[in-house]
C-alpha cells in the first residue's frame, strides 16, 4: 500500500513538472517576440542617432574648413562678400538647425553665452550680396561660381544657396533678383548629381511667377508648363497656366503681340528663341545711378583726354612739417575730384582708429532701392 501512494506521488510530481516546464516555454517564446521587437526599435533608433550624428559632423566640417581659410587673415577672407554672406549663413539658418539635435533644454545657457547674428543679419548679407552685384555689374553665374576678382576666392554656391538667395529676393518682391538667381538655381540643379533639394518644381514656381511680374508672359507659360508636365496635380500651376493663356490671348487680339509667338510657344528646352526682359526697377533715387558708377570707376574706364589731367605729386600747402615731408598725392579722378594719399598713415595708427571705431559702428542705411497665386 505504501508502494502504491508512492506510485501516485511520483506520477503527480511528474505531471506537475511538465506542466510547468511547458507553461516557461509557452513565456519564453513571448519574451523572445519583445526582444525581436526590442532589437527592431533599437535599429530605428540607432539610424536616427547615426542621422543625427552625421548631419552634426557635416556642419562641424563645414565650419572647421571655413575656419582653417579664415583664421589669421579675416579681413582679407570676409573682403570677399559671398564668403561673409555663407558665414552669417553657417551661424544663422544653418545653425538653427544644429541647435535643436545638439542642446537640450539645460544646456542651451552655453550656447546662449556666445554672439550669434540674427536671422536679419542674414537676409541683411544676402541683400547687400545683391547690391554689390548691382554696383559692380557682377555677372550672377560668376558671383556664383565664385569667380568675381576679389583677394580671397570663394567657393562655388549649390544650388540650394542660389535658391535661397533667390528666396529672400522674393520675399522682397525684388523679382529682378528672383529671376537671376532662380535661373541660377536651376541651372546648378542640372549639374548636381542626386541633388533633391531644392526641388525643381520649386525652383520653376518662382521663376515662373518672377518673369510674368518681370513682364515675360510666354516664359512663364512655357515654366508653368514644364511644372505641369513633371506635376499634373500642382494645383496652382494649372489655374496661371489658364491666366498666362488667356493674357497672352487679349494680348494677341489688342496688337502688342504676335500671333505665331503664342501658336509656337517653345518647350523649356528651347527657350533661347524668347527675348526675356529682366530689367532693374526704377524704385529708388538717382542718386544710387550715380554712387555705383562712382563705385565701378577705374583708369581703364577714362579716355584718354581726362587721363591725360590726372597725375601725381608732392604737396605741402606750405605747411612748415609737409615742406620737410610733402605729402605724396596722387589724383584719380577729376570728375568728381578724387585725391588718394600714399603712406599718411602708419599701420600701426590705422589700426589704433579702427580699434576705438569699431564698437561705434552701426548698420548704415543705403539708398533704397494679382491675380496670379503665389505663396
């Protein structure tokens, strides 16, 4: 009998075992979906961090790099507009967009211990960038390229840089700017290999809507066109190509247009037949006309007759230290008269007046310069 409830113990005691031996399986294989689900977040994670970590490192280098140019011979570096203009860039939108993945909430005191520009110190830099162009008759593709005649060259500007000069022309409602600097965009664009940003049906909105404010209406019906041929959908494309049509249209009936120039309207890559106008607008003073061709003036743009009146000298206007050391004077210009002096003024002295100039300094203001849907 005492064999038997032995029996029976050891049957239970069995039984009892698997059961919960099955029950640690059946929960094992549940834990081990969590860690398939664990790892699977993990890997998210781990690319966002790695996303965010690059996009650390690449402005770190752009910053390091234009660090290394600059360092030791500022002047000469930011002498060069477009340089001074993609440094206000780097600490500004670029800049803004580093903090966010950088600095907590905690640690922003540090970065707010350091003098940053503002966001209108960098429109500021872009629209003087424009009225040196302007000034100096620059070509836009060789301000782009970085190839204007500075003592520091700068780098070529992608084409997001061209756009978002072109963006803040147009916020302006400087369409003049817009068109240049859209077009340069484009064509920038064109040549960047699995470049996606700016978009071309973008890049093409602006451009469309600046050259019909410019008065170019058949260009930008064939721009409209092209937007509407990579994005049938674009919605705001589709009711300016009906506006465009019909303006071309009433100009055609009233006389100012040619009826084959509107029967013909060329495709985007046949445009060079279109005369684009893209003329400067006549909203500032005529004073400027004249301060930028006092600005662009050189020997090379006098003839020959006034060169022959300018020269150098030595004056003293009989005072008795210029008798013992005339001054050395040379003349420039005679119309306006415009005298340069050589060696009046040691380095050293130069840099004692700039040093007690330098924290008066102030932002001086220069002269001033429908139906369609537009964001």
């Amino acid at each position: 009998m005492l064999l038997v409830h032995i029996f029976y113990l050891v049957l239970v005691k069995s039984i009892f075992v698997h059961s919960e031996s099955f029950t640690s399986t059946t929960h094992l294989t549940h834990l081990f979906n969590t860690e398939v689900e664990l790892s699977k977040q993990l890997q998210s994670y781990l690319k966002v961090e790695y996303e965010r970590l690059d996009r650390i490192e690449k402005f770190l280098d752009v910053i390091k790099d234009e660090i290394r140019q600059a360092q030791g011979k500022e002047e000469i570096y930011f002498g060069n507009p477009v340089n001074a203009h993609l440094f206000i860039k780097h600490l500004t939108v670029d800049w803004y967009g580093i903090e966010e993945i950088v600095f907590d909430d905690t640690s922003k005191t540090m970065a707010d211990n350091y003098l940053f520009p503002s966001y209108e110190d960098y429109t500021g830099s872009a629209v003087a960038l424009m009225r040196l162009q302007d000034t100096y008759k620059l070509n836009t593709s060789e301000v782009a390229n970085g190839e204007i005649s500075t003592n520091y060259k700068s780098r070529k500007l992608s084409a997001l840089e061209c756009y978002d000069l072109g963006r803040i022309a147009y916020t302006n409602g400087d369409y003049y700017h817009t068109l240049m600097w859209m077009q340069e965009a484009l064509d920038h664009l064109d040549k960047e290999i699995n470049n996606t940003s700016p978009s071309r049906v973008d890049i093409l909105d602006h451009l469309a809507f600046s050259t019909s404010q410019q008065g170019n209406h058949e260009h930008a019906l064939v721009l409209t066109k092209e937007i509407l041929r990579i994005a049938p959908d674009h919605v705001r494309a589709g009711s300016n190509k009906i506006y465009y049509e019909d303006l071309i249209q009433k100009k055609i009936l009233n006389g100012n247009s040619d009826s084959s120039d509107f029967k013909s309207t060329p495709t985007i890559k046949k445009m060079d037949n279109i005369n684009i106008k893209n003329q400067r607008p006549r909203d500032y003073l005529d004073e400027r006309e004249k301060y930028e061709q006092l600005c662009r003036q050189n020997g090379s743009s006098i003839n020959t007759k006034r060169q022959a009146k300018l020269f150098c000298r030595y004056r003293h206007n009989n005072h008795p230290y210029l008798i013992l050391r005339p001054a050395k004077e040379e003349q420039l210009l005679d119309e306006p008269v415009i005298y340069l002096y050589h060696d009046t003024v040691r380095d050293n002295d130069i840099q004692v007046i700039k040093d007690i100039a330098l924290p008066r300094v102030s932002i001086n203001e220069s002269i001033r310069d429908t139906y369609i849907e537009r964001d």
